[in-house]
C-alpha cells in the first residue's frame, strides 16, 4: 500500500512538474523583446510631463486614457470610459465596470476624477491645454481643490468646457490623460509609487533600474488578448556605445523594434528586405525639421536664417535624394492634412528659398536630437558651414534648463510627429517645443484662444496661418517627411496604425 502511494506521488509531482513546464513554455512562446531606445527606471515615466516618444510609448502600454483613437482613421472610440456623448455641452464618459488592476483593484470614476485634477494640480502636460478648457479661472493647489468643470455622477464622469468643443474628445485620448488609479499614488506628494497597479493591459512586473523592464498583460483590461504578448522585456537599444536594435536583432536578442527607435527609418526598411521579417510603415507623419532656438532667433537676422535654412535643406534633401521612404518637404503639415498649405502658400515659400541669397555665417551652433548617428550628417553639413559646432543633442532645447543663454544651441534638427488631422496634443507639443517661435506663456494664450473658436475651419485657417507665418520668418524651415517604422520577427505580426507614430505592443500579435 506505501508503495502504491508513493507511485501515486510520483505521478502527480511528474504530471504537475509537465503543467508548470509547458506553461513556462506558452508564456515564453508569448514573450516579445522589444528594443527600447531608453534607459530609465520606470519611475522616470510620468504622463503630466512627456517630452520625449519612449516615454509616450512607455506609459500609453501600462495606462490607458478614457478614450483611444481607431487606428484606421482616427475616429474617437470607447477606452476606459465603454461610452461617451455630448449632452447640453457637457461630455458624459461612462467609465467601464470591472477593469481590474493586476492584484484586484477597480478602475472607477473616482479614479478618473483623480486622476484629471492630479494633471491640473501638476499643470505640466505637454499634450493639449485642458485648464483652459476646464477650470480656466480657478487654481487648483490640491486635488482637494475644486474645478466646477469636472464632476461625478454614479459611475459617469462629466466634463463641461463651457460649451461643446469636439476636439476636447480626440484630446484626451492623449496619454498624458491617462487613468492612475488613487492607490497607485502618493496623496502628498502626487508621485507615482506604484507601477504594479495600472491602468493599461499591461503592468511593471520588474525594473532594475537601467531600462531593462519586465512588463506582463492584465487580463482584467479591455484590450487584452491570448494573442497579444503575454510578457514583453524592454532591452536598451543604442545607448552610451551599445548595441543598436539591428544589432540586438541580428544576435536574435530581440524580437520587436519600435517606430520611436533611435536608427533612422532607412536603415530599418533596408534590414528588413535583406531579413525577411515583418516591416510597418506608417504613411509620411514624420518631418525632418530646423528649429531656431529663441538665442537664434536673436542672433541671425531673417536673410541668415533664410541662407542657413537653404543650405541644411540642401544638404538633407541631397542625402536623402534617393533613400526609400523619404520626400522632400516645403511644410511642417503634411501635405493636404490639416493646417497644411493651399497651393498658393506652398509656392511662395518654395519661392522663398529659390530666391535666398547666401549671407556669411559665423559660429552657429547646431543640435541634432535624436536622428540616429550624428556623425551621418556633419559631412554633409561641414561641406554648407565652414564655422560650424554639431552636437548630439538629447532633447528640444524647449524642455532643457542651461545656465545661460550661451550654453543653448542657435538651432536643432529634429523629427517631431505631425499628424495628418487637427490634434489638440500634437499641436500643443509642437508649440511647448518651441517649433512655432513662442515661450510657453504665449503658446498658452495663442492654445486658449484658439481652442475657444468652435467651428473647425476657422480654427484650421488660424492653425494655418500661424504655420505658413514660421515658414516665412524661418523660424522652421522643414527638410524631409518620412514614415514611422517598426520591424517584427515572424511569426508576430504587426497591426499598428499607418496614420499615428504611437506604439502600443498590444496589436503585436500571433495567430
């Protein structure tokens, strides 16, 4: 009789010990390693205060906002909030019942109410100007404070702007609207203490403190799946020296590299003809963009700015002559998107450069942010300048502190996403960026009243006039558009959007 226990035993300690294997072994099969141009603790992602696409990216897979925009053609659609209407001026969101962070907390109104009045508390979003929207005339100093445009009824939130304003709805789809759940928080301080309970379809599961982060699904949330990844690890790519995401590919460390990656969409179409695997492109959303800096704005005159600009936008479009995916560009819009130029405005400003005389020019200084490899472009830009400094530039100088003026870049080249519709988030981050010529109080005021016009083409004549106004004064001067770019290892497959730059991992799938 022992013996027969012990058998018994034995068997079910083989059988369970076979379980757990292929569990372990499913869940591996179901893990993504994702190259992630990023090297931060998890507590450097904070939604009020995005700067940078791996810290949008980051946080809009373990958040999710009250509304999410269809990939297909950017239509509002049901996020944490299942329903939504204008009543009487008033936006009704009715949040959804049972979203469950990972150890069973639920997701409710409160937790919405929270969490929009922590933004206003905060008031450093970069992503659309909710106060003058919302509480235009009231300070908030805590989230005890009142904001008689927010307001709860059961498990409905309600937001009154003083009137129905359509945009308010794509606007707070925006991540910096995410939901962080009140437990999740530090009612003192508003800091984010936990990463474990969140809002998204996913969850920090590990960090270790230099980007190496373990994220796993919440099957709690609307957006999950058996066939999304169960488990993604987030591997730095080309950081300080290391290896880039190609590299990490190549060496099968990773699976996945993103549209946000540090390497230049050129490269990644290249190694996917050559690899075979799975290759996104989003249509041409990305401008390749010179930036003057209020310091070169001040320093060169308008003809300067104009010869600068003429010889940078030769120089990329040279480069960029023949490499798939790129086009030459004359607006910061995409062509035929809103706020884009007529016909008539897109001849003038090519005219403005046809017509630019070359004006001497001493000591500019330039900063490249994020574009890839520096040293790819100071040939090219050396053979323009003959005095000239380029740096590796971390960040839009907009969002960076120097001691001094003199420290600040004369300009910058940069790749912002803009978007083929009217985007209340893109259009205030490009203006915080400091790509239309404005410190913030101005951009504030410029935000506010335009987002008091209703009717939408006047509100578009307005955001087109201020552009077609940048290209004239050569406060930007754009050079090339290219798409957004994402590879996959087969067999995940790709279902992003072709008309966003965003990167949420949940429509990485496999069937």
């Amino acid at each position: 009789m022992v013996k027969i226990t012990s058998i018994v035993v034995v068997a079910l300690a083989i059988t369970a010990s076979t379980l757990f294997y292929l569990s372990n072994s499913e869940k591996m099969n179901m893990r993504l390693r994702v190259a992630f141009p990023y090297n931060k603790p998890v507590e450097a992602y904070e939604p009020t205060k995005i700067h940078l696409a791996p810290e949008y990216i980051f946080l809009e897979n373990i958040y999710s906002p009250l509304i999410e925009l269809s990939k297909d053609n950017g239509t509002p659609v049901a996020g944490l909030a299942e329903s939504f209407e204008w009543k009487n001026g008033e936006l009704h969101l009715k949040v959804r019942k049972n979203i469950k962070t990972i150890d069973g907390y639920e997701i409710s109104a409160d937790d919405v109410v929270f969490s929009l009045k922590r933004l206003l508390v905060l008031s450093e979003n970069t992503h659309g100007n909710f106060k003058d929207l919302i509480c235009p005339n009231e300070s908030l100093e805590t989230i005890e404070s009142g904001c008689s445009g927010i307001s709860v009824h059961d498990n409905t939130v309600v937001l009154k702007p003083n009137g129905e304003k359509a945009f308010l709805v794509p606007m707070i789809a925006a991540i910096d609207f995410a939901v962080i759940p009140k437990t999740s928080v530090d009612p003192k301080t508003l800091k984010i203490i936990d990463y474990r309970n969140t809002s998204g379809p996913y969850y920090v599961d590990s960090d270790n403190g230099d980007g190496n982060i373990i994220l796993k699904a919440n099957r709690d949330h609307y957006n999950y799946s058996e066939k999304i990844p169960q488990e993604i690890v987030l591997v730095p790519s080309g950081i300080d020296g290391k290896d880039s995401a190609i590299s990490l590919f190549e060496k099968n460390k990773v699976d996945f590299i993103t549209t946000i990656d540090k390497l230049n969409p050129e490269k990644i179409i290249s190694y996917s003809e050559d690899s075979g695997h799975t290759l996104h492109s989003t249509m041409n959303i990305r401008t390749f963009l010179l930036t003057f800096t209020p310091k070169g704005l001040k320093k060169y005159s308008l003809a300067e700015r104009r010869s600068i600009g003429k010889r940078v936008k030769t120089a990329f479009q040279k480069y960029y002559e023949n490499v798939s995916g790129y086009e030459k560009s004359n607006q910061f819009f995409p062509a035929l998107g809103d706020g884009s130029l007529n016909e008539e405005e897109s001849k003038l400003v090519d005219s403005l450069y046809k017509n630019t005389s070359s004006q001497k020019i001493n000591k500019l200084k330039l900063s490249i942010v994020r574009l890839g490899d520096v040293n790819q472009y100071k040939t090219i830009l050396n053979e323009q300048f003959n005095d000239i400094e380029i740096i590796d530039g971390v960040n839009a100088p907009a969002f960076l502190k120097y001691e001094s003026e003199d420290e600040m870049p004369d300009c910058f080249i940069s790749g912002p996403d803009t978007g083929f519709m009217e985007d209340i988030g893109l259009i205030s981050y490009s203006m915080y960026a400091g790509f239309f010529g404005m410190n913030r109080k101005d951009g504030n005021k410029w935000l506010a009243d335009y987002m008091k016009v209703l009717n939408k083409n006047k509100r578009l004549e307005r955001l087109r006039s201020l552009h077609l106004k940048s290209l004239e004064e050569a406060i930007i001067v754009p050079l090339v558009s290219a798409p957004y770019v994402a590879l996959a290892r087969k067999p995940w497959k790709i279902e992003l959007s072709q008309i966003y730059a965003n990167n949420p991992l949940w429509p990485i799938v496999k069937k």
